[in-house]
C-alpha cells in the first residue's frame, strides 16, 4: 500500500479503475480528502470543495475522468 501523500490533488493514473478502487487508493494516499463516486452525467452540488475529490464513473463503474480535488 502507498504510503500517504498530502499534497497529491490529482490522479490521472486512476484513468478507467474501478471507481470504489479508485476511492480507496485516493483517500489512502491522501488522507485529508473524502473520495465521492458519481455517475457520469448525473448532477450533482456545484460547491467546489478541497477536501473532496469527484470520481466520474461510467455505466461499467470505471472511472471516466482524471479525479482532481475540487
């Protein structure tokens, strides 16, 4: 397991896991944020929030855009 990385605010890497993989190894890796799963195409609160990071997920539970913090 990585070790936490505070100031990582994006995970390109993550591009097409499995969005609650995807959640797990964003919240280990930086353990101020909470990782949030939506559907993409879904709405959702516009707020922008730093301790958020968004995981757009495709039908096929997938990630389908580079989770960012905001």
């Amino acid at each position: 397991m990585p070790s936490p990385t505070i100031n990582k605010s994006s995970w390109p890497e993550l591009m097409g896991v499995n969005g609650a993989n995807a959640k797990e190894i964003i919240e280990n890796e930086n353990q101020q944020v909470t990782g949030v799963i939506l559907l993409k195409g879904t709405s959702h609160s516009l707020d922008i929030c730093c301790n958020h990071v968004f995981i757009w997920v495709n039908d096929k539970g997938n990630t389908d855009e580079v989770p960012t913090i905001g």
